[in-house]
C-alpha cells in the first residue's frame, strides 16, 4: 500500500529536504493560480515524507496558507466497498483507489479559488479514509499531492497527470525499500510472516507496475541516507 499520512516513513532520509527541491516545487507556481506537484514512486520509497517535508519547508518559508498537501491515500476505497467487490486481499493495488474521484478532486483544486477544497485522509490505525480530514485553503498557491500511481498508462491516471504540471519520481534502496514495509505491516497490526508474504504478494506486484512508469516522470529525486537530490 502507498504511503500516507500517520504512516511509519520508509525514508532513507532524515536530512531537511534541499533549497534546490523547494526552489523548484515553488517555481510551478504561476502569476495567477496554482501550481500542482505530483510526486510518485514504488510503496515505501519516501514520497509521503517527500511530499511532507516540501510542504513543511514551504510553510516555514512563505507561510502556511500558501501550499497545502493532498495524499491520494484518502481515495482508499473502504473495507466494505473492497469486500463487496471481492478484492479486500488486494488492498493497495490501482482498482483499489476511486481513482476517478481523486482525479477530479485534483482537477477541482486546480480551477476552484473562490472556497475551500476539502479532502479525504487516510487513517493508518483503522486502515480507511477519512472525509474531509484535510483542506486546500483558498489562499494555497501550491498544492502537493503523491502517490504510487499518478504515472500509470491507463484511465483515469492520465486524467490526473493531466491535472499536474509536474511529477517527480522517488528512486530509494531497493532492500531498505522492502525491509521498511514490512516494518511498517507489522506496526500496523500483521504478524511479520504475514506481512512479509503481503509486501512480496501485494506491494510487490504494485511496485513493479509503478516501476515501468518512472521514465515518464519530470525528475527523478534520489532518496540516500545522505539526504534528497534530483539525479542528474
């Protein structure tokens, strides 16, 4: 499953991200609107830490109301609507998002000004959304949002890429990537077998698919334990 908010972080980094990588995600802001950051990568590469710390890092430099943060993990389909279509044990893969609904949320935070944009959350303790936990102010002049699957071929993800001026696409140790998550199952309630079986089952065969999707990103950023870079 994708990184989200409330999450263990499977960042290799814990160095603040670099002025180069705000400057940047800033310079997407245009004279009028918004600019949309997407950041994408294969589950637990570090783009929800990413994403947070760009966030945090603008925040503390032009102020709060001017950047807001949108996960896609708040498009979780719930328990119910998975057990319904049969495919709770494939929880994280593309079918298992309202995609369709995320892709108009970002579509919506690009064009609306004039209120508020609420969106959903996701909470780790129970594993489902949450409505509206979060919120795009009508003063935000850049929105990030991140998650696995913004690169993918196949509708509705073109729809959002659509949406978004750029996507960057976090490249982390393979074997650290893979020992994180399952880390981060077992924090959150699976035994290790289980969760070693999930992350080879589940997140595996997601993450392979998000890896065909990289050389369709803008940048590449690198996560080393030496901290955040665009690879050149």
């Amino acid at each position: 499953m994708s990184d989200g908010p409330g999450s263990q972080r499977s960042t290799l980094s814990d160095t603040p991200v670099p002025s180069a990588l705000i400057q940047a995600a800033w310079s997407l802001v245009p004279e009028k609107g918004r600019g949309v950051l997407g950041v994408a990568g294969l589950p637990g590469s570090g783009k929800s830490t990413l994403a947070e710390q760009l966030v945090a890092a603008v925040a503390g430099a032009r102020g709060v109301d001017v950047v807001a943060y949108v996960p896609m993990d708040g498009f979780h389909l719930s328990d119910a609507q998975l057990t319904r279509l049969g495919i709770l044990d494939r929880k994280g893969a593309p079918d298992t998002f309202d995609g369709w609904g995320y892709a108009a949320l970002v579509q919506r935070v690009r064009s609306e000004f004039d209120h508020p944009v609420y969106v959903p959350g996701f909470e780790r303790d129970l594993e489902q959304p949450i409505a509206a936990a979060l919120m795009v102010p009508t003063t935000a002049r850049l929105v990030i949002t991140e998650g696995n699957y913004l690169l993918l071929p196949d509708e509705p993800w073109p729809t959002v890429r659509a949406a978004l001026d750029e996507v960057w696409f976090v490249h982390t140790d393979e074997r650290m990537r893979v020992e994180r998550l399952v880390e981060r199952h077992v924090q959150f309630g699976k035994d290790r077998g289980h969760a070693a079986e999930w992350v080879d089952r589940v997140d595996g065969a997601n993450a392979r698919l998000v890896a065909d999707t990289a050389d369709r990103a803008d940048r590449i950023v690198l996560n080393r334990p030496e901290g955040w870079r665009f690879r050149t």
